[in-house]
C-alpha cells in the first residue's frame, strides 16, 4: 500500500512539473518572438489589476500602433542611410509586419 501511494504521489508531482516547465518554455518562446519581430519590451505590472489594464493596453498597442510606428520609421531610416530601393524592401517587411499585428497582439497575453 505504501508503495502504490508513493508511487502514484510522485507520478503526479513528476506530471505537474513537467506541465508547468512545458508552459513556461511555450511562455518563453513566444516572449522571444515577440521580441524579435516588435522590439519593443514588455512592462511589467506591479499588481493584479495594473497587469489586467497593461495586459489589453499592450494587446490594442503591439496589435495596432507599434507595427504602423515601426513601418514608418524604419521605412524613413533606410531611405536616409540606403536610398529608394532598400527602403521600398524595408517598406514590403515592415507592410508585412502590420498584416501580422493581430497575432503579434495575441502574443502579447
């Protein structure tokens, strides 16, 4: 009997920890993405409620603003420091950057 209750508390234990870890890694993964392709960091709330209202600030924010500001000022860049050409390529990524807005949002949450 002592076996069989060892047993099964430390597959549950084994199982949760494995869970949680996985959860963490696909939370971490997608934080690395989103920092990749926006650049652009995540605040950090300091309380229940202040995180709930940076939660869908940031949703509506990396959705809709970040990608049309980085459009237009990455595009300005590479036509000051490159010329017409790289610019218009940079301007083609950047377009791509904002079709991908709603699901940079959802990585947001």
């Amino acid at each position: 009997d002592p076996l069989v209750q060892g047993l099964s508390e430390g597959t549950y234990r084994a199982f949760a920890e494995l869970v949680g870890n996985a959860l963490f890694g696909v939370v971490l993964i997608l934080n690395s993405i989103r920092q990749v392709i926006l650049g652009v960091p995540r605040p950090r709330a300091q309380s229940f409620l202040d995180g709930i209202l940076q939660g869908f600030f940031g949703l509506v924010v990396d959705t809709f603003l970040t990608p049309m500001r980085q459009l237009v000022l990455q595009t300005q860049i590479a036509y000051h420091d490159w010329g017409i050409s790289r610019a218009s390529l940079v301007f083609c990524l950047c377009l791509l950057r904002v079709f991908l807005g709603p699901f940079l949002g959802l990585l947001h949450l």
